[in-house]
C-alpha cells in the first residue's frame, strides 16, 4: 500500500516581491524627489545625503547615488591675468 507522495512545496496565493528600488544617479548632495507624479506622486521633499554619497527617499524608497562629485566649483574660477594697465 503506497502512501500519498508528499505534496511539492507549491506556494500559490502569495504576492510577488515587490521590485527593487529605482536608483536615481545624481551629480549634488542635495537632492530633490517628488516622486516623478502620478501614482507614486508625494510633496516634493529636499533631502542632504552628506558623506554617505547616496540618500533614500522616505516616501517613495527611491535611491538618490552620487555619482560624480561637484568638486569643479572653484576651479572655473581661475583669475585669469588681468591686463589693464595698456591706455593712457
Ligand atoms: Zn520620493
């Protein structure tokens, strides 16, 4: 007499994961997210990520990632020669 084979691991009903967070590459430690409008839509929010380089958006989960880091202010600013010294 067999017995009834044990019944397979089959999980039906369950939700799917849901999907990672969008991972946003910005270029300043300040960062600005709204959600991007429609449903997932919020008060657009300002957020400082600091020293972390990345900072996560409370409402929407999104992942702010420095990517490159604004360290070209002041070097636009090279004080060229300035010549003025050549009328009368
Ligand atoms: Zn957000």
């Amino acid at each position: 007499m067999r017995t009834a084979p044990p019944a397979l691991a089959f999980q039906s009903g369950q939700a799917p994961p849901p999907p990672p967070p969008e991972v946003i590459p910005v270029h300043e430690h300040r960062v600005v997210c709204d959600g991007g409008g429609g449903a997932l839509g919020h008060p657009r929010v300002y957020m400082e990520m600091g020293d972390s380089g990345f900072v996560e958006c409370g409402y929407c989960d999104r992942r702010f990632v420095l990517v490159h880091p604004a360290e070209a202010e002041d070097a636009a600013l090279d004080p060229a020669d300035y010549e003025g010294a050549g009328g009368v």
